[in-house]
C-alpha cells in the first residue's frame, strides 16, 4: 500500500528526471482529484517542469476542457480505456505538456457496478499523439484507492522517463 513518504520519494524522483530531460508534465485526473498534480508541486522547484493540471471530476468537465468525446462517455462510461486515453491527450493538447498522466476510477465506497467495482482504475501516460493504459483493481478504502492510483501515476510516468529518454 502507498504511503505518504513514499509518494513524496517518487514525486521527487519524478521532477529531478523530467528537469534533467526538460520535460514539462501535466495530470488528467478524475477519482484522485488533483492528488498527482499536489504531489508533484509538494516538491520544491516542480514549477520547471510542471505547469498545469486538470482536476475533471464531472463527464462535463472531462468534454469541455479536454474533448472527450461525449460519445466515448455513452458508450464506455468515464471510467474506461478509451476515456482516460483522450484524457492525457487533450490534456497534453491544451497545456502543450511533453508527457502527461489521466486518471479515472470508481474509488468508492459506492459507484461500483459489476463489469466495474469499487476499486477499478484506469490510468493513460503519454502525449498529445499516442498513449498507453493501463486497469488496475485497487483494494481497501475510498483513500487507500486514491493513494495507490496516485503512486502507481507516478511510477508510470518515471517508468515512461526511463524507458525513453526525452533528451
């Protein structure tokens, strides 16, 4: 289970990769509702390398300040690959961010349903182009499920960094 220390240690690990490679980062988050964007700018000097975030909570916000396709939200919900993969890139799109992360999930205590219960998160890295995504099922409570997604945001954005080096 993520810990407090230890999302500040991967925060921190994060901002030091992206300001060696001058890579400027930006969330998408729904179900964590800024708790990415809040532990990278915990980390002192995070303003070069981090700008903006987008906390879209409503399917409204999700359509208006990233083009999601309201037709995405009918016909996969919000909380689904093909949504969190327009999440980072209209979030990348608008903020001219390098890399970006988008989160949405059912966090709980209610909201679950069967196909997608309590837990189930979707998470996308990449860019205005192309991204990646990946589903987790998350176990505990509604903050114990925030907190991983925030870690496992994190992880995947360092593991994005090393594999390819934006330099």
């Amino acid at each position: 289970m993520a810990t407090a220390s230890g999302i500040q240690e991967l925060a921190s690990r994060l901002c030091m990769l992206c300001q060696q490679q001058r890579v400027v980062l930006t969330t998408a988050e729904s179900c964590t509702g800024g708790g990415v964007a809040r532990a990278i700018t915990d980390i002192a000097g995070s303003s070069a390398c981090f700008e903006t975030g987008y906390i879209t909570y409503a399917n409204s916000a999700k359509q208006r300040l990233l083009g999601v396709s309201s037709v995405s939200l009918e016909l996969f919900g919000a909380v689904s690959e093909t949504v969190v993969h327009e999440m980072v890139r209209g979030a990348c799109r608008d903020s001219g961010a390098d890399l970006g992360v988008a989160i949405s999930g059912v966090a709980g205590p209610g909201g679950g349903t069967p196909d997608k219960p309590v837990g189930t998160v979707w998470l996308a890295w990449g860019n205005a182009t192309q991204s990646q995504a990946q589903c987790y099922r998350l176990n505990g409570e509604r903050l114990d499920v925030r907190r991983e997604a925030v870690a496992l945001a994190l992880k995947g954005l360092i593991e994005r960094l090393q594999e390819r080096p934006f330099d």
